[in-house]
C-alpha cells in the first residue's frame, strides 16, 4: 500500500498523466480546445449502467516532487528532500488519487474515476472539460454521484469529515454519512462544485486523511484514509439510486417565489408546482404544497394524525424534517424507509415507490 502511495507522490503532473494512460488502456482523454488534457476517465466497458464517479486532481502545489515519503514519529507520513528535510509530500491530492485507483481496480461495476488537472490552479481541468457538451453528456450517461477525494481532515485530529458546498444531498444520504462516523463541515470549492453545476448531479467531497497542506509541514493520516478507503469499499450504488441525490441551485424558495409572481401562491403556501418533493431549508410540502415553516406545525401534524388528509401519513425527524406515506403502509416499514427516501410524491400527486 505504501510503496504505491510513494509512487504517485514522485511523479509530476505529466508523469503521472502518462502512467495512468499506460495503467489503464480504457482511459478516455478529455482534452480543451488547445488539445491539453483536462481530465481522464476511467470506466470499466465490462459494466453498463450509472456508476458512483470518483474524482481526484493529479497536480500539486509542489514545485518538485519529494525524494522520499518517510513516517513521522506520529506514525502520520510525510515527504523529505534529498537534504532531509520535511517538504511538501503531495499528498494533496495523491492520497485522493491512490483511494480512487483501489476503489475502481476492485469494484469496477460500481466506481468511474474521473482524473482532473491543475485544481490548484483554480479547477481549470474540470472548468475546461464542462466547457464541452460532449464531455458534459458522457459524465451525465455514467454518473449517479460525484464522490471527490481531495478533503482535509480536521488539524491534529483523525475525525473523519466531507462536505457538500451547499449542494444538497438528500437527507438520507447524509444521514448514512453521518451514521458512518463522518461530520459534515464547510469548504469553499472544488472540482466538483464545477461538475455539479454544470451536470445537475449530485455529490460530496470526503477526506483524504492529509493536513497542512500547500505547506512543508503536509502529512497524511493513514488511518483517516483507510477508514475513508473502507466506507466507499461498501457504498451501494443501488443505495445512492434510492437516496436520490439532488444538486439543488434553485431551491424551494425560487419555485415559491415564481408562483407567487404568477398568481397561483400566497407567500405561505405553494399550489400546482408540477414537481416531486424537494427539501429546502425553512419549508416542508403537505398534500402536494409547499409551506413555510411559519405555518402551525402542531397544527398540521394533528390533522395527519386523526386523518383529516387522508390521502398521506406525516411522520418527521428531530429537525423537523417533512416525509410522506400512503396511509396503508406499515409503520415499521415507514420509519425504516425515512433514511432511504424510497417514496417520493409525483406530478399528479400520488404517492409511489422508487
């Protein structure tokens, strides 16, 4: 594991670009209108069908890469020059990278990777490969989720973390993610906050297990990595279907405000939107429309509870969180169903199962 590891972290960006081409025969060069690679696309021709996309950066900000990768006395590793000395190891976003070749080399029916170039710079690979409708239609065909590769973890601590640059995921995948021993904290941008845009997809950033990056001081927690390596090692692509990840730019709040322009809302309740259920903070859907959370909840749920909409059962969460059944569901089956999302609400205003 670690002698792979050190590889990829000596190898320049051009090294390590014509080392995957030689690695992976199926590899798909996405190039810009210079003919310069702006990314690779791994995925398997032995498997059809949406996958979880991995993605990964192959620069670094390092001038050079390190002589050598050592471990430290914490048992974190770290890169050295040929005088000794601690340097930028390049674990930013090498880590990323080896996560996502293991990933797809033992389950490629589940995980594409796709490789992107000079992030560091200001994510101009993936900026140029969104550029192409051709490249943006190929990441649509095969991607049910964007997971990067490339997050810090918390400085001098192993809690395990991702974050989602306020691109919705539904609230059950992140509940699984939670419940998996990942916290949710904040970031400011990234690869995939150019992929999402552009593709409608969703996804998150987790962590790679380095800290101090951009700095000499740069070092890599291998047991963050592995634990990061072991939660995707068992990601359900069937599950992600389930959780219906949303990239959501426009939320309720836009929906609401555009039918109240139009006549057809009050500014506290949304009629006739002609669309499924989509989570926005501060509002929740009953009967087919959308509230503001400054309408009486207690209310609401006690006119589901002695059944006065017949047409749904309400149940919600600790944050007050909105999901509706049919009626004759079994209960237990109910609250088993809230994490995965299996029911959603369609245009005609019944109930289905995903």
């Amino acid at each position: 594991m670690i002698n792979k590891l050190k590889t990829l972290c000596k190898l320049t960006q051009d090294e390590l670009i014509d080392k995957i081409k030689l690695d992976f025969p199926e590899s798909i060069l996405l190039k810009d209108a210079f003919n310069n690679i702006s990314g690779i696309l791994l995925k398997s021709n032995l498997y059809d069908g949406k996958k979880a996309t991995l993605v990964a950066h192959l620069d670094t900000v390092a001038h050079q890469p390190p002589f050598d990768i050592r471990y430290l006395p914490d048992g974190n590793l770290a890169g050295f020059d040929k005088s000794g000395n601690q340097t930028i190891a390049g674990f930013d976003d090498r880590a990323g990278v080896f996560a996502a070749i293991g990933l797809y080399q033992k389950f490629p029916e589940k995980f594409n990777i796709l490789f992107t170039t000079d992030e560091e710079k200001g994510c101009i690979g993936a900026s140029n490969i969104v550029e192409n409708q051709d490249y943006i239609r190929l990441l649509i065909e095969n991607t049910s989720i964007f997971v990067e590769i490339d997050r810090r973890r918390d400085e001098g601590s192993s809690i395990l973390n991702y974050v989602t640059y306020s691109h919705n995921l539904s609230k059950g995948l992140s509940k699984h993610l939670q419940n998996s021993g990942f916290v949710e904290m904040e970031g400011s941008y990234s690869d995939i906050s150019v992929l999402m845009e552009a593709t409608d997809i969703g996804g998150f950033n987790i962590t790679a297990g380095y800290e101090n990056e951009h700095t000499r001081f740069e070092n890599l927690n291998l047991k963050v990595l592995k634990k990061t390596i072991e939660f995707l090692s068992k990601f359900r692509i069937d599950f992600v279907e389930k959780f219906k990840s949303y990239y959501t730019p426009n939320p309720v709040d836009d929906i609401l405000k555009n039918n109240i322009q139009n006549g057809k809302a009050t500014d506290k309740r949304c009629v006739d939107t002609k669309f499924p259920i989509l989570y926005g903070e501060g509002y929740y859907v009953l009967d087919g429309e959308y509230y503001r959370e400054s309408v009486d909840i207690d209310s609401i749920i006690s006119e589901v509870t002695n059944h006065e909409y017949n047409s749904a059962e309400e149940l919600y969460d600790d944050n007050d969180d909105f999901y509706y059944y049919t009626v004759n569901d079994d209960i237990d089956m109910i609250y088993d169903n809230i994490i995965s999302q299996e029911y959603y609400y369609d245009t005609n205003g019944n109930f289905n199962n995903i």
